[in-house]
C-alpha cells in the first residue's frame, strides 16, 4: 500500500489531457487478452509467504493493470473499489470471490482459469485463495485505484464500511 505521503511514479509526471475512463467491459477484454499472452506476465510471476504478491504491468493511459498472485489461504477482505471500475481474469490457478446478496448474504463462487469478473464502481466483493494451489490473476482499474473501503458484518448481517484506505496499489489490506 502506498499512503498519500509516499510519492508515486504517477505524481511525479506531467499532468496530461484527462483521458475517458474504460467501462467494466472494455476492462475485462484487456484483462482476457493479457491472461491469453502468459509471455506478458509470466516471467514475472513471484510469491510470497507474507502475503499476497503484485507487480505492475503496461497499461493503456487511464488505466492500471496489475498481476496479483496468491498463495492457499491468501486473500483481501470484503471491499470496494471507490470510484474506480475493475475487471480481473484468472490467469492460472482458482480463486474464490465472495459478493454480497441482496439479503446480505455472502455468497461465495469459484473462479477457475480463464474467467473474468467485472467491478462497478462502489460494488462489494472479496476474493482469496481457498484452494491447496497457488493462483494468479491480472486485474484492470479505471479510473486508475485511488482508495478502497473495507466493510464488515455486524452481527444482523448488516454490512457497514469499517476502513477508507487511499491507495495506488490493488486490494490491499492495509
Ligand atoms: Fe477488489
């Protein structure tokens, strides 16, 4: 995680014209068509025991495109993206993510290699590493991630913010 006090590459450039944000479905084609080239990203793939592991990669002006690896048991918490719209394809690997139900139900579902999910702005979800074989995934934030809130369930089910975290870096926990 990288708080507001510590200067990122991004700050340190000229500011530019203000390009368009990518919509969920423009998001999830370039995250498909990057887990379909594993020569983009594979020989970068780490992991590590402290936690999840990312990197990173070339992305379209707008946009920030990152390779995330997992590891059994590693994962986020129930979060948002802010303003921020998302996609991620599982390019190795299973995962689980978790969204809210209407009734406050957390509802779990597999993600195997290939699928991509899509993020609107402000949506709920989770997503670890329930399996006993490590995992990776590319995910793709537009506009570019900024901060995320976490949320948690009270004890009626209820689920209520419980953390703003401004960050440039994807699904942090910090
Ligand atoms: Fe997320």
């Amino acid at each position: 995680m990288s708080l507001l006090s510590a200067p990122s590459a991004r700050s340190a450039l000229p500011a530019g014209p203000r390009r368009p944000a990518l919509d969920v479905h423009q998001l999830s084609a370039l995250t498909r068509s990057i887990a379909a080239r594993p020569e983009l990203w594979q020989p970068l793939v780490r992991f590590q025991e402290s936690g999840r592991w990312w990197t990173r990669l070339d992305a379209p002006a707008g946009v920030d495109v990152w390779l995330i690896t997992w590891l059994p048991a590693q994962g986020t918490e129930l979060h948002d993206h802010g303003d921020s719209s998302a996609a991620f394809t599982i390019a190795g690997g299973t995962v689980t993510e978790i969204r809210p139900a209407v009734d406050g139900r957390l509802v779990p579902q597999e993600l195997t290699a290939g699928r991509t999910q899509t993020v609107e702005p402000h949506d709920l979800h989770d997503v670890l590493n329930a399996g006993t074989e490590p995992a990776v995934t590319i995910h793709a934030y537009s506009v570019p991630l900024t901060r995320m809130t976490y949320w948690s369930r009270t004890d009626d089910g209820v689920l209520v913010p419980a953390r703003t975290v401004v960050t440039d870096e994807p699904e942090s926990n910090a």
